[in-house]
C-alpha cells in the first residue's frame, strides 16, 4: 500500500528544477506546498487506473512511472516513461475527463499529489504558468502525432533503435566509452514502448549485441554504439 511520507517543501524539492513549478512565484509555491500530500510507493502499485476520475495532478519526487494503455487483448502499450520532474494526470484533468491510460510505478517512487482545486486555481491566477501548461500540452500532442507516424512508417527494428537511445538520453549513466540504462525494464515492458511483441524484441536485442550496438547485463542494456543506434533508427533523416 502507498504510505504518506515527510512532505518536502516545493520550494525545497530538487526535482522542482526539472518540473513545469520551476518558476512559480514563491507565494503560489507556498501555497501549492501546504496543500498537497507526499506519498510513498513500491514498484508495481497503480498510481491511477484507466477510466476513472482525476482529483488532482501528480508530480514526481522521485522515481519511474509508466504510462500505458490496456488493449482488448491483455497486452500494454506504453505511452511514456516518467521520472522526476514530471506530472501525471494534467491533461484529463484540464478537459474534465477520465484518465485516458493507467500509471504505474515500475521504481520506487514518491510522489506528491495536488487537490484539483489548488492546481486550477494557481493555473488561472498565474498567466506564466498557464503558458507553460499550455506548451505542455501542446509538446504532447506533438510526440503523440509523431509516434503514430513513426508506428506506421518505420519498421520494427528502427523503432526499437530509438527507443534505446531515447532510454540512455533519459536514464543513462556514463560508462569508459558506453552509457548504461540505469533502469530496469522486462522484455514485456520495452516490447509495449516499441509497439510489438516481445518475442520480437528479443531477437531484436540479441541481434543488436551481435553487431556490437549494445552489450546485455541481465534485464540491463549498456549501448556500447549510439551513433549506430542513431543510424539505425534513422533519427538524422
């Protein structure tokens, strides 16, 4: 069960820096810190289902969640990776609808959670910040045309070249002359941010170890070649 923790004042947090909060005056700040709640969560706890009605907004202290979508058949599609920083729930919030997907915490993780009354409030009497949210969305709605496109045009093998890349630039740690992928994902879980079957991926990976791409450690991926990956997955054309 998610359990209620220390809140760190927002003006204090570190991942405020990386959030769209970096700016906020320190009155709205203020106000936004004594209102919201700070909990704790184990890998493997749902955030929010599919469905259901947003409260509030989430913001990640610290920690990986996983944004997907459950198909007819049982399989996940994953939308996106957040980490610290980031907020989860904004969007079906602002066009007063229910989630659209389900969050999960695939590494343990705290998170505050934001009533829907402080977050609406400090949006409409702080245009800065209403700018910044609208650019959100905006950058959202973006990648999303920009994934379909990419699940229609590139091929199995090229989509899963640039989501290794887009994992090293998010969750990467420098190595001699490698960047290990300092987050732990199932076959399962990067078959559903790739759009295919996991049997799929791991030939995939095993033919991308043979051309000396990447280099596999367990459930680990260090890239040993990002400018092959880059290459393969087309990302300069």
């Amino acid at each position: 069960m998610p359990t209620n923790t220390t809140s760190t004042p927002c003006e204090l947090c570190a991942s405020r820096k990386h959030s769209l909060f970096s700016e906020l005056s320190e009155q709205h700040i203020c106000t936004i810190s004594e209102q919201k709640n700070s909990i704790s969560h184990k890998k493997g706890q749902i955030l929010y289902y599919e469905g259901t009605k947003p409260l509030g907004i989430f913001c990640i202290k610290s920690g990986v969640v996983k944004v997907y979508k459950t198909a007819s058949n049982g399989k996940e599609q994953i939308i996106h990776l957040a980490k610290g920083g980031d907020f989860l729930g904004y969007t079906a919030l602002l066009g007063e609808e229910n989630y659209g997907n389900s969050a999960m915490i695939i590494e343990e993780a705290t998170i505050c959670f934001i009533p829907r009354e402080s977050f609406l409030s400090t949006l409409f009497s702080n245009t800065p910040f209403f700018k910044r949210i609208t650019k959100a969305l905006s950058h959202e709605i973006g990648v999303m045309e920009e994934k379909l496109t990419d699940s229609t045009q590139k091929s199995i093998r090229e989509r899963l070249a640039f989501v290794l890349l887009q994992l090293s630039q998010s969750f990467g740690v420098e190595g001699d002359s490698n960047r290990k992928i300092d987050l732990i994902l199932s076959r399962e879980e990067i078959a559903g941010l790739v759009g295919t079957a996991t049997e799929s991926v791991i030939r995939l990976l095993s033919e991308f170890k043979k051309d000396k791409l990447i280099q596999l450690e367990g459930k680990r991926i260090i890239i040993k070649d990002p400018k092959g990956l880059a290459r393969l997955s087309d990302f300069y054309a």
